[in-house]
C-alpha cells in the first residue's frame, strides 16, 4: 500500500507545486452560482493551466474541485495557497487574471479578492482598496 501511495503522491507531483487553488463548482446544491458557470469555470482552469504547462507530472500549480466552500455569495468561489486569498465571481475571464497575476506572478488580483488567511501566518488585512 505505501508503495501505491508512493507512486501517486509521485506522478501527481504533490512535494513539487508553488500554489494550490481550490475552485468551488459541481455543487451538489448550487447557491452561490448556477452549477453550470461552476462547471464552465472548472473546465477553463484545467485547460488554462495545461496549456501554460503549470499542471503536469512537475506541476506548478495544483488545482482541486471542491463541492462547496462554503462561501454561498457571488461565486464561483476560489481560494489560492500558500496566500490564502479568497477570490469571488470566477468566471473564466477572471480566472485568467487570477491564473496570469496571482498564480504566475504572485500579485493578489485585488479586485476580485475579498479576504485573506494564508496557513502559518497571523491573518491580514486586504489593502483598503477593496
């Protein structure tokens, strides 16, 4: 069994990756965006980052669907770590800022971004801006 555990945790290059962002979409009970734009959403994420080769066997960037995050206002709902920045109304278009800005270049895409946890640190406010 740790061998099979092994090998996955190797071909999904889980010790390698810089960010992880977590897509709310497929809800089981859609609140915060009819199931299809979270849908829509998700597939554009996945094709979006194979093309810029940021997933992969040594990928850069993990991606995970998650059913809810529970967060049920203006979605698709998206969080990004290690920052921990919360991202609201992903539709495609923003999720190409958000792939372009925060996960390629590691700027927070502020407009779209409306609050922030990042793991192993004191929480932090948004700039003002938002």
């Amino acid at each position: 069994m740790a061998d099979k555990l092994k090998a996955m945790t190797d071909s999904l290059g889980l010790a390698s990756y810089r960010r992880h962002i977590f897509l709310c979409a497929d809800q089981t009970e859609p609140h915060c965006a009819p199931k299809e734009k979270g849908l829509e959403a998700w597939e554009f994420l996945k094709k979006r980052l194979k093309e810029l080769k940021l997933a992969g066997p040594e990928p850069l960037v993990y991606r995970t669907k998650a059913n809810c995050l529970r967060v049920c206002v203006q979605g698709p709902v998206a969080v990004v770590y290690p920052e921990g920045v919360w991202y609201h109304s992903c539709t495609p278009a923003v999720l190409e800022r958000i792939i372009q800005e925060h996960l390629v270049q590691g700027r927070i895409v502020t407009e779209f971004a409306f609050a922030t946890n990042p793991f192993g640190a004191e929480p932090r406010k948004l700039p003002s801006a938002l």
